[in-house]
C-alpha cells in the first residue's frame, strides 16, 4: 500500500502488517535523502488492535484486501485494499465468506500479545489425515503463549514444533512414494522437501484449516508447495529450532501464524465492528 506524506506529497509504499499497530517509516526520507527501491516498500503500516493503529485512528468497521499471487512480484499488478467507514452495518455479511470469531487476547505482560488478532483453529487437515493440535497450542494461554494470529506482515505460515512435527510428519506419510530432498532441506530449513523430478505425477495432499464455527479454508497447491530447486518442492510453511518432539525452545507468543504466503488469491476481511475474520478463495489479480 501507498501514503503521502508532506507538501508537495511525497508517496511511500509501506507493507500492511495486521501483526503491529505502529506506522514506521525512515527518518532519512522526511529530508528526501532516502534511496529506495521502485518496488520494495520502504516502511510499516500498523494494522493491528491497539488504538494507535491506522484502522482504529480512522474509526474503520471494517477493512479487505487481496493478495496477488507471489509471481506477481516483479510486476506492477497489485491487490486490492479495501477501508469500511460507513454507518452501522449491523451484522451484515460480505456474500461468499467465511467467517470465524476473534478470539479474545491474552492478558499476558507483553503488550504486543493486544496488537494481534486471534482465531480459535480447531483442525488442521493433511488429505483426510486430522492432525490433532495440543490444546495448550490451539487456545491462547493466560501468559500469552499458545493459539493461533492472522498476520499479513509475516511471509510464511509458523507453526510451533510440536504441531509443525505432526503436519510435517502427516505429509512425509501421504507422499511416501516421492524421495525425500535431505540436501535441499539442510540448505533451506524447508521440509519436508521432495525430489520429483523423475515423476510423471505427484499426489499432494489437501491442506486446510478449520476455524471455530465450522470455516475451512482449503489452501490452493500453490499456496503451501512450491519449487526451490530444479525438480524439488517444499512445504512453505517453517518453524522454531524447537521441532523435535520435546524439544523446548523457551520461545513465546502465538503457536501458529497465519502467513501472508498463505492468504494469497484469498479475499481477507477483517469485520472490528463485528469481531470476526472473513475470507473467501478468489483470484486477486
């Protein structure tokens, strides 16, 4: 997204971040000394729960927007972003989405657990395998830790390790019959990657989320594998050091985060007025 600043205006592009709620930008620019990139945003748009975020400023009931997909990227093609000022719309919905309640934040002593967004996941689905979520990870914790965020500043989907192990370990098992690329996962930190090169055809699983209520959000194949190298996918979804199953870590915050890798091509609404979070799958180019 883009803001002008000063007079004459001076436009900067910022990246829309539902995991923050402070507008950051570099100080060197106010002085027009900045060098920047044509294409690489050169700042933060906080669109987070505190009051210091730019929908709370504008008073907004609601805001959209849609991810292009990442081939996009080194083109002009952008998404749409949408800000809902209007009047009272009740309890309307936007025709076609899904929708899942916010879940209430945690009352934790880090102030960054009331900027973020949460929603209750309750099932993670492999092809028609159900990865079972630990209850401490799927639900907000009273420290902060636990439950799952939707943040389009983050790039790829996080998991915590022990859920992250059992995705991981339910996608290994589904495409058993593709080779396993250790080099290009030791390269990358991806996993699990596969080798399938020498394949005609690759079964690849389903993968998708469900929210409280009953919302799925089925991920198009392009949103959670893609090519790293020549003839190798990988899961585009990471995690902490911490994977192993009883590994520690010591890391906080949210179990799991909802990526803007993994939002692409879906329309994502944010209804503040009515504490839910919407999407619907759509191309957004």
């Amino acid at each position: 997204m883009s803001l002008s600043f000063g007079t004459p205006p001076q436009t900067v592009k910022f990246v829309m971040d539902t995991g923050s709620s402070l507008v950051w930008f570099p100080s060197d620019f106010l002085v027009g000394c900045s060098i920047i990139s044509t294409r690489q945003p050169e700042g933060i748009a906080g669109f987070g729960r505190s009051p210091e975020s730019l929908p709370l400023q504008l008073k907004l009931k609601k805001f959209s927007y849609c991810l292009v997909s990442r081939r996009f990227d080194d083109t002009q093609v952008s998404g749409d972003l949408i800000l809902d000022m209007g009047s009272d719309s009740g309890d309307a919905k936007t025709p076609g989405l899904r929708y899942t309640p916010f879940a209430k934040n945690p009352t934790g002593s880090n102030p960054a657990f009331k900027e973020y967004y949460y929603v209750m996941l309750r099932k993670i689905l492999v092809g028609d395998h159900h990865v079972k979520v630990p209850h401490n990870i799927s639900v907000p914790q009273s420290d902060g830790n636990g439950g799952t965020i939707v943040d389009s500043g983050s790039t790829f989907t996080f998991m915590e390790g022990p859920v992250f192990e059992l995705v991981a370990k339910a996608f290994e098992k589904k495409m058993a019959n593709s080779t396993i690329a250790t080099e290009v996962q030791n390269q990358t930190g991806l996993r699990p990657c596969f080798n399938i090169s020498g394949e005609k055809s690759v079964a690849v699983p389903e993968l998708i989320f469900q929210f409280k209520g009953g919302a799925k959000m089925q991920l198009p194949l392009a949103n959670y594998f893609a090519f790293v190298d020549f003839g190798v996918v990988c899961l585009t979804i990471i995690s902490d050091n911490a994977a192993a199953p009883g590994g520690g870590g010591g890391r906080s915050g949210p179990a799991i985060i909802l990526g803007s890798f993994q939002q692409q091509n879906f329309h994502i609404e944010y209804d503040l007025e009515n504490e839910r979070f919407g999407f619907k799958q759509q191309s957004c180019s």
